[in-house]
C-alpha cells in the first residue's frame, strides 16, 4: 500500500477499507455481535461512500444567511491547539473541550513536535477494534456553512463533522502523511434546527498512532450571550437557584419534594456525577433543570477566552451525559465575568450568563434592592447542609411577597 499522501484515494482503496470492515464483522459468525459494531458499520458505511472524494471537501452549494454572514468568522472549537492544561476537577484524564473514546489509556497531550504552539494531541489506538476517535460539540447556527480544519500527522487519519448537518458529509481524511503535518479542510452546513454538530477526528483499524493539531471550525460568531441577574415578568413568580453540590441533604430533598418547588440546580460536574440519582430527584418538579456552572469554580475572568471555553464547555458536556439535556443557561462562579465570558457561553450554546439578586445561603436573606422579593427576582442558595432551612426561609420571603416559584428555563427561552 502507498505511503504516499493522496488527495484523491482509488476506488481500490475504498473497496479493500470495506472489505477489511466486512471481514471484520463477519468474523464474529454467528454468534452476538458486540453492541457498538452496528453502528460502526453505519458510520463505515458513510466513510466508504466518501473515499473516493478528495481529501480536501468540496464547498457545500449551501450559504450563510445575511444575518449570519455579516457576523465576523471566529474559530469556534475548544482547545483547538490542545494548549489548555486539564482542571483537577475535570475528568481523570480526559483531554480538555474533547472526549476520546479510548480515555487516557489512548489520548494524552504531547510536546514532542506539535504542529504549533507547545503541545499537541497523541492517540495511540489501544486494539484492533479502535479508530482513537476524539470528538467535541460544536455550537453552530442553523442553515449557517462552516469550514473545518485540522493539522494532522500519521496514516490513515480522518475529520469529519456528523449529527447536525444538513447532510451526510463524507470526511476529509489522508492515507499518509509521510511523517509529516498535512492540513485537512471539510466543509459542512448546519441542518435547520441544529443547534450542535459533533466535530470528530480519528485513525483507522491497525494503522497505529496519530496526532492531531490546530483543529479550526471556522464560521460566524454567535451573539454574546446576556448577562442578567433577574428575570424580566410581570408574573408574581420568583426562581430558585442551587449552586456546587458537594453537600446532598435527604432534608432538602424532602424540602424540594414536599412543597414541589422547581429547582434550577447549577452542579459542578464532578459534584453531580458523585451522586447523580440525587440531582434527577430534586430536579423531577415541572419547570426544574439542571444548568452550567464551570468545571472547576475558578475566577473566570483570571482565564484567557480559550480557558473559558474550556471550563463553559467541558462542564456542558458532562452534565449533558449523565442528565440527556444540554444546559443553556451558565452562572459564572463568585459572580466573576467579563465580555470574553458572554463570548465563550455563547460559543458552548448557553444563551444567558446568570447571576442573582437575592441570596439566602447558608442562613442569609440577603435581598439586593430595596423592599421585599420582587417578580423575576433570582434567589442564590447552594448544596449545603443548610439548605433545607435556606428553602423554608425562601419559601416564606416569597410568600409575604406575594410571589410563587416556578421554573426559570422556560423563562428564559
């Protein structure tokens, strides 16, 4: 087989890649095939229709809109260059903005000749059945174009963007890249609706390791999120807040259960996986949700845009898969934020950047204007074992004010 880097591989090679797949499922006879090999196959599938494409994709006959358009063209991927170094309270051994399905045993940054910069990413497939594929979700708007790009090194090495295109885009890929760094280039256009794509890069069976750098997914900026402290309502409602989660109380759970209030809990990631069966209870009441509140509570405006990004994006993803929904609402830790923070929620699809004007933790009533609570007032409280009196005093502000809880998302929208 050539070593040599192709930008239009054979059809040749497009059936011998398939067979290989084939044989691969075939091997298992008749017996139970393991469950992540149908959709292997699937996505084989689209791989194979796409090889005999060239390496670099052809524009899509899709544009922008005008209102897309005239926004200027960001690079929205997370860690793009793999510069940000993991949070000790992220994910043990994850690869920051990206998830890598082999873990730490496969992915890991390195610094021995990145493309760029002082570091890149390293992914040696652990077995015959692994591609070393690493993914990100990216934010996109909808019927908006975008160009992917990734610089990349090794054999057999592919970029592609799926689960929110307007349709099937074959990847760009390489059969080698000689030892060197090739640059990969795709284009994809967001489907109508699609809010997410899922930006993948991978390697192939058996072909060994790879690296990846300089990852660009370059499109229209999406307007900075809104910073709020209140909801603006004439509704006689107020909403209750929960912050961290270290401390899970079965005395605030019942406080939650017995008066039904619906609760927007903001969880630190690690926190909410500690005890997630806990967070689904005392979110369960109509209108409650769970939001974003960072990886690791650090001081936002101390972190560079790409660092924001991280912690935003990074704590979105997590939270999404132990609870199935994506946050849309971030609160900035100690309240901290600045114009780079509204950027980067809106890059990692949070449309308000929350903080409160009320704050009844650990046996406050702290009201920050005058008089009683008033409509569209947010209260703070956090995951401590105060919190079931922190509730009933809340509850009780409310009530002499006239106001009910009720859920803050569907506000917000």
């Amino acid at each position: 087989m050539s070593t040599r880097p192709s930008t239009r591989p054979s059809t040749r090679l497009s059936s011998r890649l398939s067979g290989r797949l084939s044989g691969r499922l075939s091997s298992f006879g008749g017996g139970r095939l393991p469950a992540r090999l149908p959709a292997l196959a699937a996505s084989a599938a689209l791989l194979v229709a796409g090889l005999a494409g060239p390496a670099v994709a052809a524009p899509s006959s899709a544009e922008p809109s005008s209102a897309a358009a005239s926004a200027p063209t960001v690079n929205l991927a997370t860690n793009p260059g793999f510069e940000i170094p993991a949070s000790s309270l992220a994910d043990w051994g994850s690869v920051p903005g990206w998830r890598c399905s082999g873990g730490p045993a496969e992915a890991a940054l390195t610094t021995t000749a990145p493309h760029s910069g002082s570091s890149a990413l390293a992914v040696t497939p652990a077995g015959d059945e692994s591609t070393g594929e690493c993914v990100q979700t990216v934010s996109v708007q909808p019927g908006t174009t975008y160009t992917a790009s990734a610089w990349v090194r090794g054999k057999f090495v592919f970029l592609g963007a799926t689960g929110g295109t307007d349709r099937p885009t074959a990847p760009a890929w390489t059969e080698s890249t000689n030892g060197g760094w090739q640059k990969l280039t795709t284009r994809f256009t967001a489907a109508p609706g699609a809010t997410t794509v899922r930006l993948s890069v991978h390697g192939w069976y058996q072909q060994g390791p790879f690296a990846v750098d300089d990852v660009r997914v370059d499109g229209p900026a999406p307007a900075p999120a809104t910073a709020a402290a209140s909801v603006p309502t004439s509704d006689k409602v107020v909403f209750f807040t929960v912050d961290d989660g270290w401390q899970t109380t079965p005395e605030a759970e019942q406080v939650i259960a017995a008066n039904k209030l619906p609760i927007t809990a903001f969880p630190l990631p690690m926190a909410a996986a500690n005890n997630p069966d806990y967070f689904r209870r005392v979110t369960a009441a109509p209108g409650s949700s769970i939001q974003d509140h960072s990886v690791s509570h650090t001081d936002l405006t101390t972190l560079s845009p790409e660092a924001q990004q991280v912690e935003i994006c990074d704590a979105r993803d997590s939270l999404t898969r132990l609870f199935g929904t994506a946050p849309t609402v971030f609160r900035p830790p100690y309240f901290t934020w600045n114009a780079d923070t509204l950027q980067a929620a809106a890059n990692c699809g949070m449309r308000t950047v929350l903080t409160a004007d009320a704050d009844f933790s650990w046996g406050a009533s702290n009201i920050w204007h005058e008089g009683t609570l008033s409509p569209g007032d947010v209260v703070l409280m956090h995951w401590t074992d105060t919190l079931a009196d922190d509730l009933r005093r809340a509850l009780a502000a409310a009530e002499v004010a006239g106001l009910k809880p009720a859920g803050l998302a569907s506000y917000l929208r």
